[in-house]
C-alpha cells in the first residue's frame, strides 16, 4: 500500500469515523466494553507489527510520523489506527481491533507501555539518525517479523553506550560527549 492510498484511506476513514460516531450516539450502541484482556501481558493492545510493517508492509513512518523531524519517534493518534480500522475489521485478532474502536470512541489516547528509552541523560534524536540513512532495525531489531513489542530486542544499544560509540566510529560521526549528553 502507497503512503498515497493509506492517506487517502485515512481521509476516507475520517469521514466515516464521524458518521459511525453520529449514528452511535442516535442509537444508543457503544464500544465503550472492552473485550477480553489480549494475547499480551504489558501492552494494552496486541499490536502485530509483523502484520503491519512485514506483511502489509506499511511504511513505519507513517505510524511514527516525526521520526524523521523530531527528537522522539511518536506514536500515531489513535484516530490514524481508527481510520483504518473502522473500515478494517482485522480476520487474525478481532478483539484487539476492537479494543482500538474503544479508545476512539471514547476519545482515549492508547496507553502503550514505553519499551525502548534511553536513560535520562542521553538524547537520541531520532531525525539525525533517520535522515542520515539508518534504519529504524539497526537499533530496534527486525521489527517487521515482530508480534506485540513487550521487550527490546538484544540488538538494541540504548543501555550500551560502547555500541553507539562504536557506530560513530564505523561511520565517521562525530563522537564527543556534547554529541548525546546535553
């Protein structure tokens, strides 16, 4: 799928996000029920990346759209997941897709679990690192074969300053403290 068409399912789905709230809200009918608890111990949906980025090969920044201009990554609105998936219902795990419809419905943001950070003293920003060509796996793995993202992956190097140091070197980057600490 074209980052094209994703957009112009979004819009699509916009539209038909109010209308579905609009005829919700005459009827009486909600998805404020949470469905059964998911297939995941720390995040609050099973979200398969594998699915999204491997097998439908969606770009990741349109999930993390300011990956490539801000310091943080970001996560998309839950509006963006619900553009797809009020017209999406999902065959592989239903029940998530309508745990997602729930948090649009009521207006809630998604309270994802926080997996990969840096300690406070560090700065990664992510634009650097984007713009200069790397990809997002060189530090988070091969994230297009993973299910729910409940743990980093071993290749990350967050909690391993010798690893990043060691990726300047191999690229010719700069590498003095004020780099990351400042």
């Amino acid at each position: 799928m074209t980052r094209k068409s994703v957009m112009i399912a979004g819009l699509l789905a916009s539209v038909s996000l109010g209308s579905l709230a609009f005829a919700q809200a005459q009827t009486g009918d909600s998805a404020a029920a949470e469905p059964a608890a998911a297939a995941t111990t720390v995040q609050p949906i099973a979200f398969p990346h594998s699915l999204h980025a491997g097998t439908y090969k969606m770009d990741g920044m349109y999930c993390h759209f300011s990956a490539e201009r801000s310091v943080d990554a970001g996560l998309p609105p839950v509006a963006t997941c619900a553009g797809c998936h009020r017209l999406i219902p999902g065959t592989e795990h239903p029940e998530e897709v309508q745990k997602l419809i729930g948090y649009a419905t009521r207006g809630e943001a998604i309270p994802w679990t926080r997996i990969y950070k840096v300690a406070d003293h560090v700065h990664f920003p992510h634009m650097r690192h984007i713009n200069a060509g790397l990809a997002c796996q060189q530090c988070h793995g091969p994230v297009e074969t993973m299910g729910p993202i409940e743990e980093r992956d071993p290749s990350w190097p967050g909690d391993n300053m010798g690893k990043c140091v060691a990726c300047h070197v191999e690229r010719n980057v700069r590498r003095d403290c004020a780099v990351c600490h400042y």
